[in-house]
C-alpha cells in the first residue's frame, strides 16, 4: 500500500492515536531486563518503532540506515519522491535541520529536497522511570520549521564564528521570538542571504540562487522567484 506523508500522519494521528501514546524502552542481556532512563537513545529508537510500524501496516516504504537524507523513502519507484524526514526532541525543538554546507548543495544537486516533508516528534520522558510519552506531532515543510533570528538571516548553528548546522524555529510556539517562513521562497531568500553574509561562503553567492533556480526548473519546470531578503525580512523580525 503506498501512502503519502500526510496519509502516514493522519493514520497515526486518528487510527493509532500517536498523541499521549506512551510506552518503556527495555534492554535484555541474558535474564537481567532494565527500563532505559536515558533520552539520548529516545530518537532512533522512535524511527525504528515508526520503520517496523509502517512494515505491519502495509505501508510502502524504504528506512534509510545510513546518516543520509532521507530517513525514508515512501516511493520505491521514484526515489526522488516522497522523502519523508524524523526529527524527535524533548523540550524545545534543537535538532538539525542539516548541515549548512552540505545543504546549500545538495539542494542545487537535489532540488527535490526542498519538498521532503519532516515528521516532528515532542516526547517526555519520565524522570528516574523511563516512561516515553509522544506529546505533540506534526508534519511539516523545511520552510515552516526554519526562521530566521538576531544574528543570521537564517537561524543557525555559530560556533567561533563557524556556522554548522542549520536550526529550527519553535513552530508550535506563540511566544518565539522569530516565526516561521511563509513559503519556500522567503526561506530560500533568508538562506542566500545568510551565504552572502557567511566569510566561508560568500564566494559562491554570486551564482548560487541562479544554479539553484536552474536546477529547480529543469526538475519541475516551474520557476522559482526568489526575493531579495532585505525586502521580506520585515515580516519574520520581532516588533
């Protein structure tokens, strides 16, 4: 049975009842059973349940086990579609959307990537018990879980003036400082932008948008328009 990420959503949300969905992560060596107490694991450990779940539902898919995009393939002819990502996290979102450098590539080399659609996952867990209940979930675009912020045009990882990975936005929240990107455009205009102001990469803004929106076009056959930042950065900074 092939399904689409948003088909894969809804059956989790109105069949399983995901939300407030709770259960122990055990490890068995020998005859000594442990209750695992530590978050670290929580996430893997989530796509792999969702991995075996999709199996004993019928649902066509490929898991992705090597550190690459995507997490998923829910396509199996047509591995260019139906990319489907999963991020979990405790608290607030501080996951990685993906490393800089390795992004504003691969989607020039991969346009369909800007289409892969995320699976967000809130999750506590029970302090000294183990217990791992699912909070909250969404199904997003790349552009509806990035923001801008204070420093960057885009928010993103700085370390020592070194910029890692690419962050995302508190999308759930009323009270976060930067909201979401409207579209997909004035995503990728905050991500020129932050290329330009990068000294690591300010070398390759002068054709970036141009290869980007060649690339996007030879794949879709539709333009991608892409505004200057200085013109929609109003609608994403604080009051």
């Amino acid at each position: 049975m092939k399904l689409t990420a948003e088909e894969i959503y809804h059956k989790l949300k109105s069949d399983f009842k995901f939300i407030g969905a709770d259960g122990y992560i055990r490890f068995n060596l020998r005859d000594y059973d442990i209750v695992v107490e530590q978050n670290n694991v929580v996430g893997n450990i989530l796509e792999e349940w969702l991995a075996k779940w999709l199996v004993s539902e019928g649902i066509e898919n490929v898991h992705n086990q090597r550190q690459a995009s995507p997490d998923f393939w829910l396509d199996k002819e047509k591995s260019n579609e139906g990319w489907l990502e999963v991020k979990s996290f405790i608290g607030s979102p501080n996951f990685d959307i993906g490393a800089f450098r390795s992004y504003i590539n691969e989607i020039i080399d991969h346009p369909w990537k800007l289409h892969a659609k995320y699976l967000l996952i809130k999750y506590n867990m029970e302090e000294n018990g183990g217990l791992v209940i699912i909070e909250d979930f969404w199904l997003k675009n790349v552009w509806e879980i990035a923001c801008t912020s204070s420093a960057w045009p885009l928010k993103v990882q700085c370390k020592r003036g070194v910029i890692n990975n690419i962050r995302p936005a508190t999308w759930y929240s009323e009270r976060s400082d930067f909201r979401p990107f409207d579209c997909l455009e004035d995503f990728l205009a905050a991500l020129e932008q932050t290329i330009y102001k990068y000294h690591d990469t300010n070398n390759l803004a002068d054709h970036w948008s141009e290869r980007l929106c060649d690339s996007y076009f030879k794949y879709y056959g539709k333009r991608l328009n892409l505004p200057r930042w200085m013109d929609v950065k109003h609608k994403y900074l604080k009051d």
